[in-house]
C-alpha cells in the first residue's frame, strides 16, 4: 500500500511536469513567429523536454514503479496460489463425496441382497410352518375321522345286534317247536359232556 501512494504521488507529480512544459512551450511558440529556426527550437525543446521527463521517470519513478509491479505480482502469485489451494479442497471433496457415494451405493447393495435373503428365509420357513400345521391338522382331523367311522361302526353293530336280537325275540317264539328245544337242549348238553 505504501508504494502504491507513492506510486501516485509520483505520477501526479510527473503529468504535472508534463502538463506545465507543454503549457509553456505552446505559449512561447504562440509568441513569436518570427523566423525559420522557431520550428526548429522548438521541436529541440520538445525532444530536451521529453528526455527531461524520461530522465525524471527513470531517477525518480522507476523503484517505486518497479516496487509496485513487483508487489502486484506477489498479490496476483498469491491470489492464484490461494484459488488454486481452494480448487484442489474442491477437487478432494468432489472425490470424497463421489467415494462416499460409490461406498453408499455397495452398501445399500449389501443390504438390499440380505434383506432379500432374509426376506427368503422367512418366506421358506412361513410356509414350512404351514405345510407342518396343516400335516398336523390333516392327522388330527383324520385321526378324528378315524375316531368317529369306528364309534359310528360300533354304535351301527350294537344297533344292529340289538335289532336283531329283538327281532329274534319276536319271532322265535312263534318259530321253535318243543321238538326244536329238545333238539337245543341235547345238544348244548352234548357239548358240556366233550369238554
């Protein structure tokens, strides 16, 4: 900053050099036209006045010139370093974030295919489950079927000696003859003497 204003200050001081010799030579040659060799002068002046003010410039001017563009430089090296440090933070984030995506991307891969095969291990095993219920509830009903055909049997044989044993009684008498129960009774006599 220091040699920035003196870096103006300088160059104010030189365009008004410059500014007060072009004033004066221009009213000194608006004076007198008088002769051929005015021209010339004039144009002398001229030349010693702009080796005057290039003089001046390289005395004066040029370290703080010098100093100016050289600190501009250091700020523009700077400037750049700091963009390019900030791009290279960029870059890294970019290929953090782009890592933690792919990593995101496998994991939920991962989980995607166990809770598949979860998924498929619960399935398998619901319907195990079911085909062991209903084997077990085929069995009991079965098993109950089995139960009730074989009471149903006993119960239809029961009737059914019932029945006939009344049916029987209801027509035996009518049917056997005393000749019939003397037969009965040798008989049963017979089989009681074998044994």
């Amino acid at each position: 900053m220091k040699g920035i204003k003196k870096l103006g200050e300088i160059c104010c001081f030189i365009l008004a050099v410059v500014i007060g010799i072009l004033l004066l030579g221009t009213e000194a040659s608006a004076a007198d036209n008088s002769g051929d060799w005015r021209p010339v002068f004039d144009l002398v002046m001229r030349w010693l006045n702009f080796g005057i003010i290039v003089f001046i410039l390289v005395k004066y001017a040029r370290t703080p010139i010098k100093d100016f563009l050289l600190s501009r430089r250091e700020e523009v090296a700077r400037e750049i370093e700091m963009v390019e440090e900030k791009k290279e933070e960029a870059d890294k984030k970019i290929q953090d974030a782009a890592r933690m995506l792919d990593e995101s991307e496998v994991r939920f891969a991962r989980v995607k295919e166990r809770i598949i095969k979860e998924g498929e291990t619960k399935k398998q095993k619901l319907i195990e489950d079911a085909q062991q219920e209903s084997k077990i509830l085929l069995e009991s009903t079965m098993k109950k079927i089995e139960s009730q055909l074989l009471g149903a049997k006993r119960a239809f044989k029961s009737e059914l000696v019932d029945t006939a044993i009344s049916l029987a009684m209801k027509r035996l008498p009518d049917e056997i003859t005393s000749e019939d129960n003397q037969n009965f009774t040798n008989q049963f006599l017979a089989g009681t003497s074998t044994k």
